[in-house]
C-alpha cells in the first residue's frame, strides 16, 4: 500500500491507508477515540474485504479529500459527496455496473459496512486546521452516515405512472465479535434490489431500499422515524428486513415493544421498553398488514417461508414472561415479538408504529421478514481459521436476495390496486 501523496499548505500531510484504518497517532491525541465498532476494522478480515472489493481505494479518497477541506463548510460538502458516492459504489457494484475492485462477490455487502467505518473512524479522530467543535464533528458523521446508507438516496416518485413504489430495508452485519467475516443477507439484498423494476402480476414495482446501523443508541435517537416518515405516505408496499433463522424466511406477524438488549455492534444493551415519541400512547404490539397468506403460499424459493404468529407477553395481572404460539392476549406486556426483542424486532414495531400515527394502517401493507441466516460452507465454519468467503456463501446469499426478490413481487400483487 503506497503512500497517499497530499498538498503542501499550513500543514503538511502524509496518509497511507493504514492512517485512515487504524487507530490515531499523537497528532490526533485530542480528537475523540475510535468507536469499538471502528476498532475492529484492524483486523486482518476486515482489511481483506476491501482490498478484494477495491473499497481501500474509497477510503484514501476521503482522507485525502478532507485533508484539503479549509472550512466546515468545505468539509460537509466533502463528508455529503464521499457518503453519496460510497452508497452509490456499493449498488452499482451489486447490481454489476463498473468495476468489480477486486475478486470478491459482487453481491457482498460487507465492502460498504467496512468501507464506512473507515470513513468514519477518519471522521471522528480528525484534526483540521480550523476549529471543529463537537457539535459539528457530530453533524458530520450524522450526515457521512444518512449519504452513506441510502438514507438521502431515496426517489418515491420515481417509476412513472402506475409503477407501484416499494420501500424495503436492511441491516449491517452483526455478531462479529463472534465471526468478523458476518455478512448480512438483508443488506446484501438493499443493495441488490436499490432502483431495480420488479414485474409482478399486477404490474411494475419499483423498490427504493436504505440501510440502517445494528446500534440501539441511533434507534433511540429515532434514526429510524427521521430517514422513512417523508417516504412511507407516498409507497404502496414496505417491508423491514433482518437476518433470522437458520433455513427458513419467516413474515412476523406481531411486533412487540420491548427491547432485551443483546450486545449491540458497540456491546452496548439494555433490558427496557422500545423508547419512542408520545410514549403515554405506545401501544404494547403492532401488527403486519403484508399479505402473509399470499406469501406463505407461494413458490418464491429454495427456502420455506413461515407466517410467524408466536410472541412472548407477560398476560394481563401476570408477572411472569410466557409464549403465546398464536400471538399475544388482550391487555398483555411484551417481552418478544415474532421476530425476538433485538433490534430486527425494533425496526418492525418503530416502522409499523409510524404507519399507524400517519393513519396508513388501512391502505399500506407493510411489515417485517426474517431471511435465514447467511451460512459459510460446510468446510469454512471456523472463524480463526476460515477464510472471508467461499462458493456455499455467495450461492446461499444470492439465492437468499433472490427469494426476497420473488417475496416482494407476491406481496405486491397480493397488495390489491395502488392506493393513491
């Protein structure tokens, strides 16, 4: 990795990728530390991933770039134009448009997760020649996260006249303090689906995806509610999208407002109950309105899709927590929802949440899927020893977007006609 070769001015500046990936010299001693989410980024897996997709290259841009930034002002123009265009990198790369950058899967999510907390990591522990306040530090890596996950890339009237508008959602990948090389499925299939035109039995659709961070503290800060208000009035379809079970897609029936608090991509959680605006209104469960039946019946894959009606409630008077295979009872507290109480749940409940406050309950189908869980080969299951990818992977994350895919084009023609 040669030396990035930067400007002469006030100061003189020398990066490598390594400056942009690892944690900061003395120079930076005063700028706040790496997140741990960012410090895993020096590991050797994270550093082959974007070697082999050439995302190294996205990063050394935009170390570069904000080096020569003379002004916040200048420095938020860089921060918005690189965030764009690392989200826009990452669909065309999916999606088969430019250059590969390297030998790994096309349909690889895993460039763009690690490509951004290289830029961010950056961001953060950055020193300018001009003052930065915290305040403004923060607004940047506020903006360098919304451009980079497609969140200011969505076009809800795009399609044209009788194009039916699908909102769709992913995650990062998660638990990768216990396999660094995690892929998410959910995310791979945003980048996939981005833009794209599904034609289905009653017409085009065109679907329009963002990603959102596995972190509970952007989820409490209404990450979520900020990045699809303005859009889920003027779409005929969404669906959230997490990784799940093992072998199976499942459509959660029943969303629940409890959060457990499993370690978070920053091992942060805490036990309490999904925290929301006008919490004295919270309903205790929210509920899809996918076509669930359609899809459960229908051929969309290899792997079988479930309509997912268990929940866990403590009942009405109860103190303890117990399963309801059939969905929660009158009056009850929830501890899961169909789809657990980590932030797959969360994303359900807040989405479907916001649809009933705009009054959309009744003319919106939307909702959560479970994908099945991303799996290496049988021969690649040891982390310390497994290598970044291999065939059984990528056929099982394509056939896994492929099958959200085909679900999308069911749920739609279920859907009945547009709605506006």
């Amino acid at each position: 990795m040669g030396l990035i070769r930067l400007r002469t001015g006030a100061l003189a500046v020398g990066l490598t990728l390594a400056a942009a990936l690892t944690a900061p010299t003395a120079t930076a001693a005063t700028a706040a530390a790496p997140t741990v989410e960012e410090q895993r980024l020096d590991r050797a897996v994270p550093r082959e991933i974007l070697a082999r997709s050439g995302f190294d290259a996205l990063a050394e841009r935009f170390a570069r770039r904000l080096a020569d930034a003379p002004s916040p002002a200048r420095a938020r123009r860089v921060v918005v134009e690189e965030g764009t265009a690392l989200w826009r990198r990452a669909v065309d790369r999916a999606q088969g448009r430019g250059p590969a950058g390297g030998d790994l899967s096309r349909d690889d999510d895993r460039p763009l997760y690690w490509a951004r907390l290289a830029m961010t990591r950056h961001l953060r522990t950055w020193q300018p020649d001009f003052a930065l306040s915290d305040a403004r530090r923060a607004a940047l890596l506020d903006q360098l996260e919304r451009t980079s996950r497609g969140q200011t890339d969505v076009r809800p009237g795009g399609g044209g006249k009788g194009v039916r508008r699908v909102l769709v959602t992913g995650f990062d990948p998660f638990t990768l303090d216990r396999d660094v090389r995690t892929s998410n499925p959910s995310g791979a299939a945003a980048l996939a689906l981005d833009g794209t035109v599904i034609h289905t039995a009653a017409g085009p659709a065109r679907v329009e995806t963002v990603v959102f961070p596995v972190r509970w503290e952007d989820f409490t800060r209404g990450t979520v509610e900020r990045a699809l208000r303005p859009y889920l009035p003027r779409a005929d379809l969404f669906t959230t999208v997490s990784q799940g079970r093992v072998g199976r897609f499942d459509v959660e029936r029943t969303n629940g407002a409890w959060r457990g608090g499993s370690p978070d991509n920053q091992n942060t959680g805490r036990a309490e109950a999904v925290p929301v605006t006008d919490p004295a209104s919270q309903p205790q469960w929210t509920s899809t309105t996918l076509p669930y039946g359609a899809i459960t019946a229908a051929a969309t894959g290899r792997f079988p899709v479930y309509d997912n009606t268990s929940v866990t409630e403590i009942p009405a008077g109860g103190t303890e927590a117990v399963v309801r295979p059939d969905g929660p009872t009158p009056g009850s507290t929830a501890r899961a929802g169909g789809g657990g109480n980590y932030l797959s749940n969360e994303i359900a409940y807040r989405v479907t949440l916001l649809r009933d406050r705009l009054g959309l309950h009744d003319r919106l189908p939307g909702g959560h899927l479970h994908t099945p869980v991303l799996q290496f080969g049988a021969g690649n299951t040891d982390p310390a020893t497994g290598t970044v990818t291999d065939p059984e992977f990528v056929r099982n994350r394509l056939d896994i977007v492929a099958q959200v895919r085909s679900v999308l084009a069911v749920a739609v023609a279920a859907a009945g006609p547009v709605r506006r």
